[in-house]
C-alpha cells in the first residue's frame, strides 16, 4: 500500500513540476505568438480610439496628458504591475500665428518648431539650394542679413554623393552664415506642409522658420534664376515650462533581471493632425508588443521596459530624460539595448546599430522569424542615424535596433502634417509590426548571450565617424569628444 501511494505521489509531482511535459521548442513558441496576436491584435483598435478620442498629442498639452493617462491604463489593464510615470519638466514650444508674403502676395505656410515667440522680419530671399555646409561655404556672406531659401531634401541634379541633413540643422547653418529668416520648401506635392522642430538643441531659434509648399517652392527658385523676390515673415508663438510624463511598463527578468532591454516609441505627436503614422504607428505597436508578451506569459531571461516616450518631437525631451536619470542613478550599465519603433510598421528586417560581436543572431532569427511567415524577407543592415529616441542612448554606447519597414511610401508625405490622420493607417501592417517585434523583442531579451556589447566611449566616437554622424551631432551640439 505504502509503495503503491509512493508512486502516485511521485507521478502527481512529475505531472506538476512539468517532467512529462517536452520543452517548448522556438518554433512551438513563435507559432504560439503568431497565432495569438493573429487573434487579438490591439495596435489598430487602441490607435484608432485614441485618435478619435484624444486627437493630437502634443507634448505639455491637454491631449498630451490624456495620452499619457490612456496608455498607462492600457498597460494595467494588459496585466502588468510595475508602470509608472517618469515625469520632466521642460521648456516646450508650441504655435501661434504665422503670416507669410512674397513679392507682396500671401503664400501659405506652417511655422517650424522653436521659431521666436515674436517675429516680423522683411528682406530679401536667396536661394541656397539645399542649405547645406558645401552650399554656404561657395558663397559664404550671401544670406547675411537676408532670407534663406533651402529644399528640404537633396535636390534632383545635385552633386552624388550629398548627405542630407535635418531641417533642424539646416536652420542652424542659416543662423551660423547670418540669415535672419529661412524658408524650407517641402518635397511633398499638392502643397502639404510640414512642421516640426527647426532647432537642433530644444530650445528656441534667434529667426523665424517656416515651411512652404513644394510647388510655391519650386516657382520661388524659378523667380529667383531671373530676378529677385522678397518676403515679409510674421509670426506669434508660446514658449513655456511644461510638465509631461514617459509611461514606463516594467516586465522583470526571470534569470537576468540586472540587464534591461528597453522598447520604445515616442507617443507625442505634433497638433496640425492626430499623429497616426507619427508616431502613432510606432507606439500603439510597443503598446501591442507589450500586450502580447503578458497574453502569451512570455518571461525573458532580461528585463524589458516598454515606454511611450513623450516630447520626441520637440527635441528627444523624454529620452534625453531617461538617459540621464539612469545615469544620474547609476543604472546605465544596466540597459543593454534600447530598440525603437518610430514610424517603423510591417517589418521585413532588422537594423543593428553598434558594434556587433555576432551579427549571424539577428539573422538566424529572422530566419526564425521567417518561418512563420515569408513576407518576412530576413533583410539585415548595421546602421544609425539621429532624431529619434535611440539617439540619447546610442550616444551612451548601448546597442540599438530597429526594422526595416515595408510601408507605402506616400504615407510619409503626410508626417508632420495635417494630412496624418488614421486614414492612412494599414491594420494588417500594424498586426504584422506586433507580430514580428514581439519575435524580435523576445528573441534579444531571451538570448544566452547579447549580439552586442556596450561600447565604450572610443569606440562609440568611432562608430559615430563611421556612420557619418559627427558633423551632425557637432551642429546639434552632442558632440561630447574632444578633437
């Protein structure tokens, strides 16, 4: 009696502690996900209603706020227990009035972010192709005292070889060779109009920005091959101290628990619109990801924290602030890797910034990846560029990464413009972003080992030289090495 109860007893505690039961393999557990999500999916839904019900989400607003407040409230509703606000205060911009002529008739325009709070200049434009460094330094007096007029992009029949740079750091070389005012010509047609920060370090400009239509564009340049043409800017704007909050859901490691693995999309949007493909894309599917990680009761060896970034927009506000408070406390070396979701959705592949140790891992799952479905193409790239919320922690050596996006392109014609509206919002790429980055996330905070390592601050400088960043980052002020 006494062995027969013994061997019952010992079956319930094999049953019990899963001895009978076989691993799941990774394969099992991306088909598990995949299906899932499939299933239950709420990046599009939660967009969708916040869209309708918040509106924009500008950061320090009123619907910023409420932004704020219904993504935190989505995190605990999805099961988790650690979210908190990480709360900032910062000096934000936002617009007032703007009134542009040329040749004394209205052109219809957009002020650029951290333009003066007041400004009314008149004088006359030049042309300054596509406002940069090469452009300024072939006639370098041309614009003091003057308007200058750049293309926001590279212009067809320029040199090969240009690198673009942000509007925001083309602003600031007009500012560096005197302009006193600056017009952008948009790359969009039918007359879209583009804001977004004309400031390289958050803080307000000494001239007037503003954006103008691509075909008032073109037909300024063509007057000014024949003659001249001369522009009065006025403009009213606010700037004051503001208070906004990250929303941080915390996920611990069950081996590693000291290595964090941060996802994160900026959730504050600019007001011409309601911020659908930015970034509105790019956080409702962090949101999403982190849903699917508590619905599949995904427990990585490493820590992750899902944030919704605020003040993105107006110069990386909520990211400069979490980087320096980890390192204010001391837990910088904690974060491992930081990957971002900025207008990114319907992910074929992956980019790794840093130095990697082993790029097959990223490849090998993508091939994971793949095989749970082919429109997943295994793309892979080692590459970094600045202006989203990976910079501050890029500049601190963690490793980074991102997808590559299978989008349709004419939906960033509308970014940052009154045009990005959830219309343009694809629900299967959407599906397809939780799908694969949950993969993606999993995969990197599962790891037995990291593809990447910090890298010291030698090492980052080097790679900021690699990947043609350091002219920018000296412009915008973050270059922190001495030459």
């Amino acid at each position: 009696m006494k062995k027969q109860l013994f061997i019952v007893l010992t079956a319930i505690l094999a049953v019990s502690c899963g001895e009978t039961k076989k691993a799941e393999t990774q394969a099992e557990l991306f088909a598990r996900i995949d299906s899932e999500i499939k299933q239950n999916a709420k990046g599009y839904s939660t967009l969708k209603e916040a869209s309708e019900t918040i509106g924009h989400r500008l950061t320090g607003s009123e619907n910023g706020a409420k932004a704020e407040e219904y993504t935190y409230n989505k995190f605990k509703e999805y099961g988790f227990e650690d979210v908190e606000y990480q709360s900032f205060e910062v000096e934000a911009w936002s617009r007032g009035t703007v009134s542009v002529t040329i040749n004394e008739e209205p052109v219809k325009a957009v002020t650029l972010g951290h333009s003066p709070v007041e400004a009314m200049v008149s004088g006359e434009i030049v042309d300054m192709g596509n406002g940069l460094e090469v452009d300024y330094a072939a006639k370098p007096d041309a614009v003091k005292d003057k308007i200058a007029l750049v293309y926001i992009s590279i212009l067809e029949g320029s040199p090969e070889g240009l690198s673009n740079l942000h509007r925001s750091e083309k602003t600031a070389l007009a500012i560096k060779y005197g302009a006193k005012g600056i017009i952008i010509i948009n790359q969009v047609d039918n007359g879209v109009l583009l804001t977004g920060t004309a400031s390289v370090t958050g803080e307000l400009i000494p001239i007037p920005a503003v954006c103008i239509g691509k075909e008032d564009g073109m037909a300024l340049k063509e007057t000014l091959k024949e003659g001249t043409a001369s522009a009065t800017i006025e403009m009213t704007n606010n700037s004051d101290m503001i208070s906004a909050r990250n929303v941080v859901a915390t996920l611990p490691g069950s081996e590693l628990p000291n290595e964090i693995i941060v996802i994160g999309g900026h959730l504050d949007s600019w007001d011409l619109a309601t911020g659908a493909i930015d970034n509105g894309i790019g956080s409702f599917a962090v949101l999403d990801i982190a849903r699917a990680f508590k619905a599949n009761n995904l427990q990585p060896k490493r820590t992750v924290k899902f944030v919704m970034f605020m003040g993105e927009e107006q110069g990386l506000f909520g990211s400069r602030h979490m980087v320096a408070e980890a390192l204010k406390e001391g837990t910088m070396e904690q974060i491992k890797y930081m990957m971002n979701l900025d207008m990114a959705g319907n992910p074929i592949g992956m980019n790794a910034g840093g130095k990697l140790d082993n790029e097959a891992f990223f490849t090998d799952l993508g091939a994971a990846i793949q095989q749970q479905d082919s429109i997943y193409k295994n793309e892979f790239s080692n590459r970094s560029g600045l202006h989203s919320d990976h910079q501050p922690f890029m500049l601190e050596g963690v490793p980074i990464l991102s997808v590559h996006s299978n989008l349709d392109r004419s939906i960033y014609g509308c970014y940052h413009s009154d045009c990005d509206d959830f219309e343009l919002v694809n629900e299967e790429h959407m599906t397809n972003t939780s799908r694969f980055g949950t993969m993606m996330l999993y995969g990197l905070a599962d790891a037995a080992t990291l593809p990447a390592t910090k890298m010291d601050s030698e090492t980052t400088k080097e790679f900021m030289i690699k990947n043609d960043l350091k002219e920018k980052l000296i412009i915008g002020g973050d270059w922190k090495w001495e030459e």
